[in-house]
C-alpha cells in the first residue's frame, strides 16, 4: 500500500491541530468568582459591595430611602461602621 501525502493535505491537517490545541487551552480572562459587585441579604439589611474598590451601599430598614454609601477605607480609618443612621 503506497500512501502519498500532498502539501495541502498536511497544512489543512496542521491548522487543524493547531486551532483544536488553541480551542481546548483557551481559559476565560477573568480570575476568581467574577463577579465585581457582591448582594448580601442578611437579617439586618442589605449590602451590594464593589469588590474592586471596596465601595458600599447599605440599607438597614429595607426601604428606598434608607441607602447609605461608605466604603471600606473610610469605615477602617475612622473606626465606625455605617449601620446606624
């Protein structure tokens, strides 16, 4: 049995491989949960927390107009929590 092998038929079988190497290695560009903004509901309220730049927004008393802002930083360097009105 004689088996011959043309140029094309190699370069189609190469790119083949190739595109099937890059479809299989190929890994989503975002790391960890991906997800920037965090919801928590709790029995106290609820708090949707930017993950990037631990900014917050919190609602004790579950109403529209309870929103409160705050961010982590702040809330560190002044030793206070935003719960209380």
């Amino acid at each position: 049995m004689k088996t011959q092998f043309d140029l094309k038929s190699i370069v189609i079988g190469f790119l083949s491989a190739a595109l099937l190497t890059m479809a299989f290695s190929f890994k989503n560009g975002n790391t960890g949960q991906g997800a920037r903004f965090v919801t928590e509901v709790g029995e106290r309220g609820v708090i949707v927390l930017d993950t990037e730049t631990g900014a917050y927004i919190i609602n004790t008393d579950l109403s529209n107009m309870g929103w409160r802002k705050g961010d982590f930083e702040t809330t560190h360097k002044v030793s206070k929590d935003n719960l209380t009105k």
